[in-house]
C-alpha cells in the first residue's frame, strides 16, 4: 500500500530518511496485520516516515493506472476526440470492460481518463493508451522507461491497466516514488481527487454516473 502524504504540522528531519532509506523515521516494525507491504513517505520534506515489506515485489492491480493517468496527462491533448475501436476492445476480457464503452463512440481524452481512475475502467485504460502511444504496447514501454527514470528498481509492467500477469509487479517503495512525483501534476492531482464523475452523452452512450469505489476516499463506500 503506497500513501505519500504532505504533512505541514508533522516535525521531521528532512533527509533523515530518505524513499530510499532502510531505516524509516517512524521505524519498520509491523503495525497493521493484514497488511502486506506498506509505505509512508511525506513529500515535503524527502523523509521515509514508515516502512513495512517496502520492497517486496507485488501484483500492483489498478494502481498501474496512477502512471497510465500520469502519461497521458503528460503526452496526450486532454480534449481530443478519441473512437473506440473493436481491436483494442477485443484485448480485454469480457468481464473486465467495466465502464462499458461500445465500439466507434467518441470520447475526450480526459473523459477517458476519468473513466479510468473514478470508475477504474479498463476499457477506458486500453482506449487511451491506444490512442495516446499508438498501441498499448507502445504505451508499456513507456511506462517502464518512466519508472526507470524515477528510480524505481523493482518494478516491471506489462499492461496499462492492472489485469493480473505474473511478469507484471512492483513494490511499495516504488508506487511510493510513482505517486510523489505524480502528484506534482495539478491535472493529475484534480483527476486524483475524484469522487464522482459525469461523462457526458455520446454518439453511443447517454450520461455515465460514475462513482469511486475507493473506500479510503468515498465515505459512502
């Protein structure tokens, strides 16, 4: 479970203890029992407030799609007219559609990536990368080259939107890296922040209600 947090009132040692320190400000010992892998790292002041398993190598689900966000963010035109296409669909299994997109509908980018974190769409995931990169492919290359960059030395995808591979991990330590650095993106910060999002009527589709499903961030999940 990686949390950055921006604590102003929290004291600390700036550099104490760095996201790549083995010894946390706060310690390592297990505080939360059925907890696998944890990490509290405060941004403001670079310091690894706690750490628990911090580098063991995990499934990473649907946090892939903090850097899926980040990406297109970064590299896409947010109100660009994007179709969905029966090819990148069809990559997807029948269950794991979620937002429901129907083939040849027009969205926006951004709508797309709403989609995507509020609703956790995968369709909307493989749709954007797509577009984005040309190929979902194209867009994994990316993502790993990003996380190399950031320093993250224990992670590998292998798609954009969390549907489990075995190949495909990462740790604690390095979502932590990942999510800092993205949440110096405003875009990414409002799109993160969430709760509910109203994609509006397409050629295909009249208005999606979408609600997150995340209980650390939705009171009434």
């Amino acid at each position: 479970i990686p949390l950055s947090i921006s604590a102003e009132n929290i004291s600390v040692s700036s550099g104490c203890s760095t996201v790549d320190g083995e010894l946390p400000f706060l310690g390592n010992q297990r505080l939360v029992e059925n907890v696998v892998s944890a990490v509290l790292y405060e941004v403001n002041s670079d310091t690894l407030m706690y750490a628990d398993n911090a580098d063991a190598t995990l499934p990473p689900v649907s946090l892939v799609k903090i850097l899926t966000a980040l990406i297109a963010i970064e590299k896409g035109t947010l109100s660009d007219a994007v179709t969905v296409t029966a090819d990148v669909l069809s990559t997807l299994p029948k269950d794991a559609a979620v937002v429901e997109l129907a083939v040849d509908e027009v969205l926006t980018l951004e709508d797309l990536i709403n989609c995507m974190m509020v609703a956790s769409g995968n369709d909307a995931a493989a749709v954007l990368a797509d577009y984005v990169m040309g190929s979902q492919e194209n867009f994994v290359n990316e993502m790993n080259q990003y996380a190399s960059k950031l320093g993250c030395t224990n992670t590998n995808f292998t798609n954009v939107h969390g549907l489990n591979d075995p190949n495909q991990y990462t740790t604690a330590r390095d979502m932590a890296r990942i999510l800092a650095h993205a949440i110096e993106n405003d875009k990414f910060c409002e799109i993160f922040g969430d709760i509910y999002y109203n994609v509006p009527e397409t050629n295909k589709s009249p208005i999606r209600y979408l609600e997150s499903e995340n209980y650390l961030m939705n009171d009434d999940k």
